[in-house]
C-alpha cells in the first residue's frame, strides 16, 4: 500500500501540486491517469469537477464556519470562492493567499514549533516561513505514526507531497517557479508576476487545494471528519448562485475581451 500510494504521490508531485485531502479514490487515479499518460498533462478539467459549484457551496456552508483558526477566515475564503466562479482569476488567489500563511501561522503556534533555529550556523536566527512550515509536516507526520492515526500509509506520503508542494512551489522563489500556472506566493503577493504571467483557474485550484488541507491537518487533532461534507439545503442554494456567477462571467468575458 506505501508503494502504491507514493506512486500517486509522486505523480501530483511532478505537476507541482499534491494529493488533494478532499478528493475520492477515483477524482486521485483519474487526474493520476491524466499525468501519466501525456507528454503535456492538463489536469484543469478534472479540478473544475473537483472544486465545483457544490463541492465548494458545501465547504463554505457547513466546513469552515466550524473547523478551528480555519472559521476566523471564512468570510475571505467565501469572497475568494465568489470570485473564483465569477472569472475573476487574479482576486480570487490574491485574496485566498495569505489565509494559507495566516493559517499555517497558527499552526505552528499550536503544534510548538520552534521559530529560531536551536542549533547549528543558524542557531538564534529565525526561520523563514517555509522552514516553519517543513516542520510542521514533520511533527504532523511523527504525530501520525506514534498514535497510529488512520491509514498511516496513506497519510504520511499525502503529509510529504504537501510540504513538497510548500518548498518547492508555493513558497520557492518567484524566478525559480518551474510551471506555467505560476501559483507562487512570492510572485503573486510581491508583485514580481504581472498579468500575463498568472490569473488562472489553477491558480485557485491550487491555493484552495492548500487551504482544504490545513483543514485535514487541523483534523488530525480536533473531532473534524477527514472527508467533504456532503451537500445541504443551504449549500445547494449557495451552488445555485455560484452556477449564476459563472453564466454572469461569460457576460462579462464577451463585454471586454
């Protein structure tokens, strides 16, 4: 099961991106099938069905409202998700971005990282925010495998890819992004890329994809269900208006260009 599991790893790894926590078996070996069997993989149509109208809806109504340091962003999130189905590619990451930091922040407060280095040439200097980071995965994965935690196989390998993705795409620098997305903290927030250089659905695949797994992370230890919620009358409301933004995007794609 580790071999099998690091394979799908590895596969979301080599697109830059990681085993998304709320996904089905199916959702990871079709996207897997997608990277393995093309020279140019495209795996956006397959996250527009995973990050749909209702699976977005559901997280919004009945997942962050109530999952811990998560719910003190959730009006963010929701006008990040707003965005998103409106078109509106560039407000929509910039605005989901920090809630990754901001969260992570939290994390590594609440976990008992350390924020300087205790030894070595560094020793007394403080870590930057991907180092931060990098050890939360650590003590998240060391968490796992001491209590048992579920299909500890699974976990640890999902665990890696996602301080992976942190190292060497979202926090890396802006110069040495190695994909066309460009779904780079630095870039994004420090103005470094410019309007040709990003604005995409992946984007905001990716970024929402971040916050869904601090979700997973804060559910290691909180009575939070690993899985996505499933849809209420609420949601399904909400999903109806989101399905209004995309057809409302369409308008105002033929009105500028």
């Amino acid at each position: 099961m580790e071999t099998f599991v690091n394979y799908y790893k590895d596969l979301f790894v080599s697109v830059g991106w990681f085993i998304p926590s709320h996904s089905t078996m199916g959702d990871i070996i079709a996207i897997a099938k997608e990277i393995s069997d093309s020279e140019s993989p495209d795996i956006t149509p397959y996250l527009e069905e995973l990050y749909s109208s209702l699976n977005q809806a559901a997280m919004v109504t009945e997942r962050y409202p109530v999952v811990p340091h998560i719910c003190e962003y959730k009006e963010i999130i929701s006008e990040s998700i707003e965005a998103h189905f409106l078109g509106l590619n560039y407000a929509a990451v910039t605005t989901l971005m920090p809630v990754v930091e901001g969260v992570g922040n939290k994390l590594v407060e609440e976990w008992g990282i350390e924020r300087k280095f205790t030894s070595g040439k560094l020793e007394g200097k403080s870590k930057s925010t991907k180092v931060l980071f990098s050890d939360l995965a650590h003590k998240c994965k060391e968490y796992v495998v001491e209590n048992n935690l579920g299909m500890v196989s699974q976990i640890v390998p999902a665990l890696e890819a996602f301080e992976h993705y942190l190292q060497n795409s979202f926090y890396i620098s802006s110069g040495k992004y190695a994909y066309d997305d460009k779904t780079n903290r630095h870039g994004i927030l420090h103005g470094a890329f410019k309007d040709n250089d990003f604005g995409v659905p992946m984007n905001f695949y990716k970024t929402i994809g971040a916050v869904e797994f601090l979700c997973f992370i804060i559910s290691l230890k909180e009575p939070i269900s690993f899985f996505a919620p499933s849809p209420t009358e609420k949601s399904y409301l909400l999903a109806k208006y989101y399905d209004s933004c995309i057809a409302n995007s369409k308008i105002r794609q033929k009105i500028l260009g």
